[in-house]
C-alpha cells in the first residue's frame, strides 16, 4: 500500500513553494479524508470496501460521526491494496485494484474510473440544505452524476408503472403497499450506485411532484382562471357543478373535507361520477411529467386523447404515469371522469427539467446526516449485483420446496377449508408444495394475540401435521400490527416499544365494528426479541414453514395524509418517524429471521414480506407485488416490476396470481369472505365478463410459472384450479399443463436459484443483463430471461393470439412449442393460442428437466433429461443438494458440469464435484437434442440416447 499522507501542513509547504492551494487530505488505514476549501460538505471520507467498491462520505462538519447503516453489514477492506496521489495540487485520487476516485480539493466534487482509468460516473450537481427534524439537526441532500448521459439505469426496487430503462424517469422511493424502495441502480455500462440512506428518496428530480395548480396555469369551462369545472353526477343525472382549484381527493382527510355537502355522503350514494374539465398552459414549454393517483374507475382525456383508462380498489389507490407536450402559450385540455366508490383521486405534476438533468443519475433524499453512498465498478451488471450483495448481504438458499406451486387465498375462514384444497390437489394429482393460511385466523378482536380462533381452527398443530403428511408444507400469516388491549401490545408499550399515536388518536381498523391498532417498534433489538418472543410459543412451536410478514411498509393507517402518516411512525431510537420511513421491512424480518436461526440453526428458512429494503435478501426474505388488481393493465406492470426489483439485487420475487382485488363485475357464486362486509351480496357475472376473467388468470397463470416464486393468490373469487377454472375446460387443461411443466423445469429452476447464493445470481433477468452489446433490448418491458437460457413473453392483452416479440443480437432462439428457429436482431410475431404463451430458448442451451411429481423430492432418484438446443456451443452446471438444510453452507452440495459442442455433436457430462448426505450416487441421464422444426412441449418423453451416470465424465455424441 503505497503510503502518501497529505496533512495542511504539507499543503502549505506546497503553498509557498508556488503551488495553488485548494484544500487539504489525509490519507487513513482504509482510504482518505479530504477537507475541500469550498463546497457544500466540509470533508469527504472515502474508503475501500473492497478492489472494486469504495465508499463515499459527505459531511457538513468534519469529524461528524454517522449512525451506523441498517442496510450494508461489510466493513471497509483492511487487506486490499490501494494508493492515494494528488495531482498538480488540485486534485487527489484513491485506486484500489478495480476502481479509483479522485475528489477535486477546490469543490469537493467526486468522479470515478474503472480499472483501465475511464471515467464512468462524474459529479455533476450536489446540495446540503440545513433542517431541523425532532429538534435535530439533518441536511436534504442531492448528488446528481453524469448530466447528459445515455447510459441506461435499472433497479431501485418496485415500482408499477411500466418502467425499466430509467434514465430520464423519475422514481420515489417511498414504500407502499405495492412500491418497494430499493436504493440501488445499475447501469448497463457496468456500474451501480448504493444509495445509503433511510428517508424519502428520489431518483431523477429532486422536487417531489405537487398539485397542478402550482406549476400550471388552470381555466375552467367557463374561461375561469385558477381551476377546473367540477360536474358531479349520480344516478346519471348532474347534481352539482362547481369551481374547484384542483383535483384533491388524494388522502380520506381531503375526502371528507373537500367533497361538497351539496352532492350527499358519499359513502351512501350509489352510481356517482365525477367530471374535471380545464384547460392547462405552462410557461416552460416541453414534456411534463404528470402522474393520476387513483382508486375506483378512473379514465383521462388529454386534447380529446384517452391517455388512461384505470381501476383499482376503492380502499387501494396509486399512481399512474402519463406525460403531456406543453407549448409555450398554447392551452392543453384535460378531461377525467371518476366514478367514486369510496376511493381516492388527484393530479400531480412536475416541471421539466434541464435536458443534461434530466439524463443523468441523481439521487436525493429529505433527510440525511450525509450524503453517503457506494459506486461499485464492474464487469457485467451481474457482477455489480454481487458488488450490492457484497455491500448488504448474500442471499441464503431458499428451501428447494418453495420453487414449487404455492396455493393461497384471502382467505381459508376454517382449518377444513385449508385441509380439503391440499386433499384435492394430492387427489387430483396436481404438483403442490405449499399452502397459506392468511390472516384472521384468529378471533376477531384478537390481532396481534397469535391465537388461534378455537371454533374454526380446533386444533392447528393437527393442522400443521396433515399437510406435512401430504408431503406439502404450510406458510402463516403473521403482522407487526397489535390490538390496544391486547397483552402483547401492553408489553410493548410498557418498554417504550410501541407506536401509540394511532391509539391515541382513535383510529378504528375495519374489521368488524373497528378497533384501535397500531404496530410495533423493530429498531431496537429488546422489541424484535421481544416480537419474537411471543410468536415463538404460539405458532412457531406449531410447525410452520414458512412465515409470510405482511403489512411490513408498515401501513399504520392506509391513505393518511404524508405528514400524518409520518407521525404514525415513530418515534424510533433515530429520532422522527419520517428518518426511518423505508427500513422497516428490513428490520422486522430481522426479528423473525434471528429468533428462527437461533432456535431452528440447520433448517432453511423462508420469509415472504410485501415490502423490502436494500439488504433484505440476507434476511431469506422473498418480496411479492402487493395488492394488485386483476385488470390487464396490471399484468403487464408487473412484468417490469419484477425484473426491475430483481436488478435491484433481490432474487426471489413473486406477485399474486390474477391479480388481489378485481371488479365486483367478475364476483360471482361462493366468492368467500371478503364480501361478508359489503353492502351488495354476488352477482352472477356475465357470460363476456367470465370470459375475460377467466382468460386474465389464465395468463397470469402462464406468467406465474416463470417466476422466480410460483403462487396463486388473490381476495373474493376462489383461486384454486379446481374452482377458477371448469373440469374439461381448456383453460384447466393449460392451468395443470403449466403446473406440470414447472416441475419437470425444476432441476434447471434449482440449479438457477442455486446460484443467488453461490454466484450472487439473478433468476428474473433484464435482456441487458446478457445482451449488453444490443441496443434495441435497453428499454423492452415485456419480455424477460427466466435463467439463462430461457426468454419469456408474458400475454398481457385480452383476446391476444399472438405477440410480438424481439429476439436479443447474438443468439438464435428455439420457440419452445413449435421448434421454430429465430435469429437474433429481428422482431418476430410469434403464436400464443389461448393455452401458450411465448417462450424461447437461446440455441446451445442444455436444460435439465425432470417427470412431472407432486412435490419437489418426491422422485430424488429419477431420470434426467438434458434437453440441448442445437446451433451453438453451451454450458450449464446441474446443482443438487438436500434442499432443506443449512448443509449447503458446509460445502455439502453438489454440481455436475455439463457441456455441448455444436461442431463435434458431443454431449459431456462432466465428473460430479463435492456431495452431500442422501445424494443420489447413480441415476440415469437421458438425452434429447432439439434441432429446427423439433417442438420441445410436444416430446417431453422424447429421447435421443440414454447413459447412466455414475459421477465420472462421460461423453455423448449425437
């Protein structure tokens, strides 16, 4: 490590000798301090994390000591080689092996090179502004890098509104009930930027979005400055008409203030409408960005355009991104028209921003001791997730079961109901791993008791032991949220570790007649023992396998008001609510997963939580999409959710098969407890309506199984195959037929997760992450890689037969029903008759695939058949172990390498490498060589030679 110290005094030696003077460093154990002579921050500290991450420190006072991250676990690098030099008295740079960083001692400002000295990520634009929050000292902060780039950007978390490549988007990250911040982006140039920091977060523009009203200039139907028209209907006759300043029905508070007395209670009215006319005019002219927040139906018209056409549940509202042209002086005319059900509606608005802004990469945050972040350097994306997974954690080995089907439903009222649907599916002979048991299992006015309620679950731990005697596994519903009267909320409090300001306000749930509620404190480790605690006697001592930790944003009270809402959640050992307003998903799975790992060290262990964090992989954590709704639109957002959350450095996503909440127009016959409450009982649905629904599931259905976690789930109308879909019906057919081919897939799906953890993998991939060098696949939003080697084209339009879809530079791609062969480069309409969707397989492939069975050991000793895709050379390593333990860990697993040469025709199953107990020793490998014109689906049985396998290399030739 070559040592150059540079103190003040060494600089004013400089100083005197000739040399400009510009502010000061000093070199430490694991990087360097720099004290800038202007600029926001006052020193910089930079450290090595490892030969291609370093670590940056902003602080508006030197010596300023930070709280301790929440996200990242590594420790600066005390074995890595680096050098600190300056440069002509202006500049000083910090290189480790893959990565430097130089600082300009004037300004303070940073940028950073890869290992061949080219500079990937320059500092272009940096604010601290001084605040105050709980009496504490903060900054809003904002670093802006690479102004003017065309470098694309992925990850930070989820987010439902259609996006991928983000370079030139804006993205909040705040979490919701269907939002996961993550604070994390990748490039596809290979490099990442790790945002430390747990408040409100922006990328893009800084300025969070606000009414229209205040960066437009609004005139109403009667030429009216200042507004729009407002025009309320019901029962499709106009009762009302007024001006109105904007559309503020954004939070219940602003429902039960702004909604006019004149029109009636709007939770008694029945066939209302609601319609906003206005023109809209800006003095900057180019694109706005513009945003409908929306619950119920919603439908915008923009110059006599219809932009959006949207529902969602009425209780469940969220933003839907449009864009809109503004020339200087020329009006624009907006129309929307709401038919309210009780829900929400606003508009909100963004100014452009300066094109060079506008493309870049800009992070900032409302609260920040600092500004801190990594920059990693890479050489693919995959490698810059491992810099992530280096940073916050590895992701353990999910359990091998929890690749197979999940059936789940809001909810199963009794332990009968739970029983019977894993009795049908053994007997019906469809594959099943896993059940849910959601939530209220308990008695009515006993959330938060971990009781079971005893009528209609007599006796849970039997419960439990049937579905384990049906070799299927069972997953519990349990919350942070507790009754006021209840002993374990007590407890809490008492210890300062409840958040009490919803009980003190008198917030009412809305479950039965309403009780207060609130939810626990995890960021002390007393409350997340003491959490653990009380879930350990009374269901973790049940059995279960799993543990799906829902509500964990926390979601206290749903649709309050930002600043309402921030109160509600705190406050924490780090002050304020609204300074932690992000982690706490990661901090409860932290309770769990600690108390399990102690108690259970050598079993897998698997958590499903609807919200995530950076890091909340180390927590064997799974992340699903929230409460979607079953409309088309939808489905399609979740495409890009889930590969987007994936790049995020997260690697087990899942969503809810159908959509959560759908239209009463698709309720109908035994639609369970969810509609106990409501005010119509079902309704037949209409035959065109049955239609549709049916078709929606059926392709999410067909999406599902080429998710990284396979589940069906959803509220009201029934889920499970036997019910959703008739007996004899095509739509059953492909149901079970997709149900079936995850499971012969299961040997390349484990092998795939397998690498989450041994290789820092991805299993839902964005086309960029293996075709970097194509251009045409930066911003595709509707297609993804499932593994490697298989490209998935989810349908997502109702009625659709086919689709188009584009097939990435550098391969050729096998269609896997017809055996038709694609080159790559070219956009190719491809079939998907009702009961297929579009996959293809890259040519050179070899996917191990194994018989249908009805869970995922039930045939450890089975053939294999190594499926291998003609036209190219190619690789795959076959990963087993006992799928249950922690034995992975200890070395005890092991790979097969396999490997196809396309010249000589030659199949080589390399020799076995390591083992573990209960491994199959000898087994049967069967060989099926696909060429064009070979459908794949259509000869599963189908085999080309037969070897038998006994660890050592053996050779196949075609």
């Amino acid at each position: 490590m070559q040592m150059k110290p540079m103190t003040a005094a060494v600089w004013l030696a400089l100083a005197a000798s000739g040399h400009a003077f510009a502010g000061s460093f000093e070199q430490t154990a694991s990087g360097v301090t720099v004290k800038p002579d202007q600029g926001p921050a006052r020193e910089i500290r930079l450290e090595v994390m490892s030969d291609n991450i370093i670590h940056v420190v902003k602080t508006d006072q030197a010596g300023k000591q930070l709280t301790p991250s929440l996200m990242t676990v590594a420790a600066p690098c005390t074995s890595c080689q680096f050098t600190v030099a300056a440069a002509g008295g202006k500049t000083v740079t910090l290189k480790a092996g893959k990565i430097s960083a130089t600082v300009a001692l004037a300004s303070g400002a940073v940028q950073f090179a890869d290992a061949a000295g080219k500079v990937f990520l320059r500092q272009a634009a940096e604010t601290m502004t001084p605040m105050t929050i709980g009496g504490k000292p903060f900054n809003a902060v904002t670093e802006g890098f690479n102004h003017g780039t065309r470098d694309a950007y992925y990850g930070l978390g989820q987010h439902q509104n259609g996006q991928m490549n983000l370079n030139g988007e804006d993205v909040l990250l705040a979490q919701h009930n269907m939002d996961v911040a993550v604070p994390f982006v990748v490039s596809d140039k290979n490099y990442g930027l790790l945002w430390d920091n747990n408040s409100i977060s922006r990328f893009g523009n800084p300025k969070p979005y606000g009414p229209m009203v205040r960066d437009l200039a609004l005139v109403d139907d009667e030429g009216k400055p200042g507004g729009l028209t407002a025009r309320y209907y019901v029962g499709g006759k106009l009762v009302f008409t007024r001006h109105e300043k904007d559309i503020a029905y954004q939070f219940l508070k602003d429902v039960a203030e702004n909604w006019p007395k004149e029109v009636g209670n709007l939770k008694e009215l029945k066939d209302v409408k609601v319609v906003w006319d206005a023109t809209l005019s800006s003095d900057k002219p180019g694109v706005h960005k513009m945003q409908l927040y929306a619950s119920d139906y919603a439908t915008l018209t923009i110059d006599g355009k219809q932009v959006l056409d949207v529902w969602r549940q009425d209780w469940n509202p969220w933003y839907h991104n449009f864009e809109v042209n503004f020339s200087k002086g020329k009006p624009v005319k907006l129309h929307l028209e709401w038919k309210p059900g009780g829900g929400m509606v606003a508009i909100t608005h963004s100014d452009p921003l300066p094109a060079p802004e506008r493309h870049s990469l800009t992070m900032s945050s409302e609260i920040a001791e600092a500004i801190n972040y990594h920059v990693i350097s890479g050489t693919s994306i995959d490698n810059v997730i491992a810099g992530y997974r280096h940073l916050t954690g590895q992701a353990p080995m999910m359990p091998k079961w929890t690749y197979g089907f999940w059936q789940s439903r809001q909810r199963y009222e009794t332990q009968e109901q739970l029983l019977d649907v894993v009795r049908e599916y053994r007997k019906q002979g469809w594959p099943l791993d896993a059940i849910v048991q959601d939530w209220f299992y308990w008695p009515e006015n006993g959330w938060g008791t971990h009781d079971f309620d005893k009528v209609r679950f007599p006796n849970p731990k039997a419960m439990v032991d049937e579905v384990h005697k049906n070799n299927a596994r069972v997953m519990l519903s349990i919350w942070g949220k507790f009754y006021a009267d209840t002993d374990n909320y007590k407890e809490f409090a008492a210890k300062g570790h409840m958040w009490t300001k919803n009980v003190e306000n008198g917030a009412l749930d809305w479950v039965g007649p309403g009780y207060k509620n609130s939810h626990y404190d995890p960021y002390t480790q007393e409350a997340r023992d003491i959490y653990y605690r009380q879930l350990k006697t009374k269901l973790v001592d049940l059995g279960f396998d799993a543990w799906w930790m829902d509500n964990s944003e926390a979601d206290v009270l749903s649709n309050s008001r930002l600043e309402d809402f921030k109160k509600l959640i705190g406050p924490t050992v780090y002050g304020a609510g609204e300074i932690t307003f992000n982690p706490y998903s990661l901090m409860h799975t932290k309770a769990m997963i600690d108390g399990l790992r102690r108690d259970q060290p050598d079993q897998r262990q698997f958590i499903l939580s609807r919200s995530g964090f950076a890091g909340i992989q180390r927590n064997s954590v799974a992340v699903w999409s929230g409460d979607t709704v079953a409309r088309w639109n939808n489905l399609y957002d979740q495409i890009s959710a889930g590969v987007s959350f994936s790049m995020s450095g997260i690697p087990n996503w899942t969503h809810d098969i159908g959509g959560y909440a759908q239209e009463t127009r698709y309720q109908s016959g035994d639609i369970g407890s969810a509609q106990e409450n409501r005010s119509t009982g079902p309704q037949e649905m209409k035959p065109e309506d049955l239609k549709e629904w049916q078709e929606l599931n059926l392709r999410w259905f067909q999406f599902g199984a080429f998710s990284p976690l396979f589940r069906s789930h959803g509220e009201v109308v029934k889920r499970e195959i036997h019910v959703i879909a008739p007996e004899g019906s095509e739509m059953r057919d492909s149901m079970v037929w997709y149900d079936k081919l995850r499971y012969r897939l299961m040997p390349y799906i484990y092998a795939t997760a397998s690498d989450t953890h041994h290789n820092s993998g991805t299993i839902m991939r964005g086309l960029v992450m293996d075709f970097p060098q194509d251009g045409k696949v930066k911003d595709i939003r509707d297609q993804y890689l499932f593994g490697h080697n298989l490209m998935v084209a989810p349908v997502y339009t109702y009625g659709a037969r086919e689709r188009k879809v584009y097939m990435p530079k550098g391969a050729s791609w096998y269609d896997f029903d017809t055996g038709a062969v694609y080159k790559g480069g070219a956009t190719v309409t491809v079939k998907a008759p009702y009961g297929r969707i579009p996959v293809l397989v890259k040519a050179g492939a070899i996917v191990p695939m194994g018989p249908v069975t009805q869970y995922v050991d039930e045939k450890p000793d089975a053939p294999l058949t190594l499926t291998v895709y003609t036209g190219a050379d190619g690789k795959f390593s076959l990963y087993e172990d006992d799928g249950v333990t922690n034995a992975y860990t200890r070395g005890e697993f092991s790979r097969i390498p396999l490997s196809y040469d396309d010249k000589t025709g030659v199949v080589t199953i390399g020799e076995r490498a390591g083992g573990y107990k209960g491994m199959v020793d000898k087994r049967e490998f069967r060989i099926r060589f696909i060429k064009p014109g070979v459908s794949t689906s259509g000869g599963f049985d189908a085999v080309d030679k037969v070897v038998r396998y006994e660890g050592k290399a053996v050779t196949v030739r075609q």
